[in-house]
C-alpha cells in the first residue's frame, strides 16, 4: 500500500506545469489588488506633486517675495516646505538650455517674470478652494498672475479609472484561461496516475485516502505558487518604486501583507478545489474506461 502512495504522488512535471500556472495567476492577481488599493494613494502623491506657480510683477522686490512666501506657508493648503523661488535670470537660463540655443547666439531680451512654486496639500484640490486660494493670492499687489494645471488633475483621475477597468477586465480574462489551463493540467498529471488510483481502490482503499496524497501534493502546489508569486510581486514593486520614486505601494507595509497573504491562501484553495474536482471523476470509474 506504501508503494502504491508514493507512486500516486509520482507527477513531478505535472506539479511543475500547475505550480507555473499558479504562479502567474497569482501574480496578476496580485498586481490588480495593489493597483486598485493604492489609486487612491497613486492619485494624492501625483497631485501633491504638482506646481502652482505664481508670476510676480516687474516691480516686486526679492524681500517682498520672501516675505510672501513667509506667508504662503503658513496657508493649511501649501505643502509644507514646498515653496521655492525662481528669479527671471534662472527660468531664462534654463529655458535656453531646453531649447539648444549657442552661448555665441545674438541675445534677446529676458521675457519672463520671478516666479514663486509651490505644492498643494491633495485635499485642497478642489475647484472651491482652488478658487478661494488664487482670489486670496491675486489679491496680494505683488502678483501679476496665477497658474494651476487644473485640467490635467481631473484627466489623470478619469485616465487611473478607465485604466482599472481595463486591468480588471484583462485579468478577468487571464484568469479564466489560466484556471483552465490549470486545471487541464492537473487532469493530465491525474490521468498518468489513474491506473494507481483504480489499484488502490481495489485493494480496498477509502475514498479519503486516495484522495489524501493528492490532496496534500495539491496544498504543496498552491503553498509554493503563492510564495513564488509573493516574490515576483515583491521584485516588480521594489523596481517600480527606484524607477518611480512616487510610486508608493510599500508605504502600507499591512495592506502590503494581506495582500500577500492573500496570494498564498488563494493558491492553495484554488489548487485543492480544482484537484478535488478531478480526483473525484476517477474515482468509481469502471476499468476499462481508463483506457
């Protein structure tokens, strides 16, 4: 009955192929979870980094921006520390360089104006408190003019959720050809093993164990599945995070967890349920229509 046991569990390519399957769609679902949980995260970072810039007039002295600045930041709206000043000089100098012009080049007269930058705090993105902030910044005689890609805050945020709804309806379909890919899988690693499964119950084996072996090679399947999953998902997002420094999924270290946890226990559910599925149709199966 030993020898019977372990030739049961005997399907080592079989194991490989699910494990890989798994695999990657566990990682997909992964990657949608931390997508769709960290929108909302994704979204603030993006507006807080966003520059509001405020053009001030030819006459404005450098003490008089300073000493507006001063004041700009201690408004509950401006993001800490996020205020810089930027004088003609440096905003010409920079232009130049963006548009290739020869030092050696006739020169031309500086058409810019100081400017101050700064960020928002993200819940002040809203169309009522970005007017009241501009109507209290244009009120200050040394401003000449207010800039504030509005527009663009409003199209990232439709973009992200037509962006998820995308995702979810390419994972929804990953998914449903991987679990059948899994689960054919599992059926042909079975079906090598069937004859087994007919000996062992002739020999008056239980449905239970029979069932046992595979069962627990399936738990092994899904364990390591969501482990390797876990893994490829931690490397994607640690790469993400050094190419985008906004890119904040691990600033939630638990939500980060459940979701891994998450990936694990669902690999292993998933690969017993589709083994029960079909261990059982062998089971009680005449002889010869194994063949």
């Amino acid at each position: 009955m030993a020898n019977v046991r372990h030739k049961g569990t005997s399907h080592k390519p079989g194991s490989f192929y699910s494990t890989l399957s798994m695999t990657l769609v566990l990682f997909l679902l992964g990657a949608f979870a931390v997508f769709i949980l960290n929108t909302d995260d994704l979204l603030k970072s993006f507006k807080e980094t966003l520059d509001l810039v405020i053009e001030l007039k030819t006459d404005a002295t450098r003490d008089s921006a300073r000493q507006f600045m001063r004041k700009l930041e201690s408004e509950p709206c401006i993001k800490p520390g996020s205020s810089s000043f930027v004088s003609k000089e440096e905003g010409f100098s920079f232009l130049k360089k963006q548009m290739g012009q020869d030092a050696k080049a006739p020169s031309i007269d500086n058409p810019l104006f100081d400017v101050i930058k700064f960020n928002l705090v993200a819940d002040c993105l809203q169309k009522d408190s970005l007017a009241k902030l501009k109507q209290l910044i244009k009120s200050n005689p040394i401003i000449n003019e207010v800039y504030f890609p509005e527009e663009l805050v409003g199209g990232i945020a439709v973009h992200l959720q037509q962006a998820g709804k995308l995702f979810l309806i390419l994972s929804m379909i990953f998914i449903i050809i991987a679990i059948v890919i899994i689960h054919n899988t599992v059926k042909l690693a079975l079906y090598a093993n069937r004859f087994t499964i007919k000996t062992m119950e002739m020999v008056g084996a239980s449905k239970s164990t029979i069932k046992r072996p595979f069962l627990l090679s399936a738990v092994g399947i899904g364990l390591w599945a969501g482990l390797w999953s876990s893994i490829l998902l931690i490397g994607v997002l640690m790469y993400l995070s050094q190419a985008f420094p906004d890119f904040i999924a691990f600033t939630d270290t638990l939500r980060l967890i459940w979701i891994l946890s998450g990936m694990i226990i669902t690999g292993v559910i998933l690969s017993t349920i589709i083994t029960w599925i079909v261990i059982n149709r062998y089971i009680g199966r005449k002889i010869e229509t194994l063949y």
